[in-house]
C-alpha cells in the first residue's frame, strides 16, 4: 500500500516573512507523531494570506505532491486578509461540512468567539483537505477532543473521523495512538492490526 502523505500549510503574513516565528506547522508535526502509528511522510508549506498563493499550494500538496491529508492552519476568521476557507473551497470537489461543524462545536467550549472561525473540510480528488485553527492549543484540542479527568471523551475530535475518511478515498489504512485519539471505523471496515 502507498505510504500515507499528508500535507501541512501555515498561513501567515507575518510568519511567512519573517517578522516572528511560525508555531502553526511545529504543532500540527509533533500533535501527528504522537497521534499517529502508521508510516508517514509530511510535506510542510509556509505562505502568506493570498488567496491564489494558498489555491495554487493546496493543488500542488494534493495533485503533484500526492498527500490524502491536507491540513492549514491560520487565516479562518472573518479578518478581511483572512482567506484560508475561500480559497479551500474554490479548489475543492465536495464539501465535508461535519468537519468545520464540529471544530466550532469543541472551541466554543473555551471561547464565545468560536462562532467567528470559518474553518471548512473539503474533499480533492482523494484527498481530504481542513482548516484548522491559528494557535497551537486549539490545533490540539480540535484535533483530540475534549477529555475528563479520567480521560474519557467528552466531545470528539475531528481526528477520530480522519482516518476512516480516507480509507474512503482508496487512501492507506491509518492506525492511531488510542492513547491520544482513538480512530473510529465501523465493524467492517476495521482490519487486525497484524494484517
């Protein structure tokens, strides 16, 4: 099976010229290594906040570049160089909408503000394409979910949809780390772990 690539692109102005230090594409590479446990390559972009920059990028990571995943960070608020979201979906096939559903869902636990992020999923070609939020912390719990302090899930983490996605799209079978998200499928789409 072909070795499972994924896409990561930060979009920032000041980031991408140099004026402070980008944190988006860190934490998105270290939340992915602890999450996880199938072999994967990254293919990592900083660009700034222009529409056709980050259409031209998102084609290249899935047409060229050949990633299933492809994850931006920054740019989804309603700021007028906020364009992140408008240009995901003027490259896109079908619209995922669960996906940014419940990405507001879990940050409206910590911010009224939530309502503000236009984070959208797409599908291109066979691949699956999310705006995630701009701040490290956000990154991860839009990712994981929400936990108690025994460690059940409160809230899902859109992580937890990911891999039967693109299993969907003939992409490879993706095995996470259930310590930090558990990869949910149904019955019949599972494989045993030694397969």
């Amino acid at each position: 099976m072909n070795e499972l690539r994924i896409g990561l692109v930060s979009v920032s102005d000041r980031a991408s010229s140099g004026v402070y230090e980008d944190k988006g594409l860190p934490a998105l590479e270290a939340w992915l290594k602890k999450a996880i446990t199938t072999p994967f390559h990254i293919e990592s972009r900083l660009i700034p906040d222009e529409q056709l920059m980050i259409e031209q990028t998102l084609c290249e990571l899935v047409d060229e570049a050949g990633c299933h995943l492809v994850l931006t960070t920054g740019g989804t608020g309603p700021a007028r160089r906020d364009v992140t979201p408008d240009a995901t979906l003027a490259i896109a096939d079908r619209e995922m909408p669960g996906f940014g559903e419940q990405m507001r869902q879990i940050s409206l636990k910590f911010v009224p503000t939530a309502i503000l992020s236009r984070q959208v999923g797409v599908i291109r070609n066979q691949a699956l394409i999310l705006n995630l939020p701009g701040q490290p912390k956000a990154i991860a719990e839009t990712l994981e979910g929400l936990k108690d302090s025994e460690g059940q899930v409160i809230v899902s983490g859109i992580f937890a949809s990911i891999p039967y996605c693109i299993q969907l799209l003939d992409g490879p079978y993706i095995e996470t780390n259930e310590e930090i998200v558990v990869a949910f499928r149904p019955k019949s789409a599972r494989r045993s772990t030694s397969a």
